[in-house]
C-alpha cells in the first residue's frame, strides 16, 4: 500500500482515492492542485476527467479547515456552490466576499482582488 496522501488531516491512500473515484475534489495542497491534471496516478478519477478539482480560496486564511476561524462563514456558501451548483447558481460568492471582507475585516475588496481570491476556485 502506497503511503497515506494529507495534509493535516486524516490520510488517504492512493488505493483508496481509485477504488472511491470521487467525482467532486476539494484541496487545500497549492502544489497538489497545480499538478493534479498532468499527474499519470490520478488521470483515472472522475475529478480529474471531468475538471472537478477546487481550491480552498485561503485569504486571508483557509475556508475549509485550519486554522478554525471567521473564514469558515466565507467556507459554508463556497462549499455548498461547489458541490451544488444548480442549487445555488444564484449565490454571489462575489458580492458576499466582499460584503465579509468589509463586516469583519473592515477592509473594502477591489474587484480584482476578489477576483484573485476566488480564482483558483472556478467559481468566480
């Protein structure tokens, strides 16, 4: 068996990825996500033919997972629109990034830079 694939949390093998053939991935690993289309071991797995691999935006920390913290609120709606984006085709991520940004940071996003925020997400 392959060693366990994480990055601070629970480790999965490899093995297990292509016996689950997840059709949805969502990563918080920078490296893993801008190599994840060219890499022979996971050209089988349905996230990957189909070009469903998401990156937790991490500005100006995680959505997803650690550090727990006000960006988790910014993580839920993320979350839900990827993994249900007919259901929620109608949320903004836009707009309410930059309404978060603006309550609890108290900093007004540019365009641009929510832009750069959610890009690596797909969901702009």
């Amino acid at each position: 068996m392959e060693a366990s694939l994480t990055k601070g949390g629970i480790g999965v093998s490899m093995e297990l990825i292509l016996q689950w053939n997840p059709d949805i991935i969502i990563t918080s690993d920078i490296p893993f996500y801008n190599s994840v289309y060219t890499n022979s071991k996971w050209q089988t797995i349905n996230a990957v033919k189909n070009k469903e691999i998401y990156l937790v935006p991490q500005s100006p920390y995680n959505w997803f997972e650690g550090p727990p913290g006000a960006n988790t609120i910014l993580g839920i709606p993320w979350t839900a629109k990827v993994l249900y984006p007919d259901k929620f085709k109608d949320l903004n991520l836009k707009v309410l990034t930059k309404e978060f940004y603006s309550k609890y940071y108290h900093y007004d996003l540019t365009d641009l830079q929510v832009d750069n925020i959610l890009n690596s997400s797909e969901l702009t």
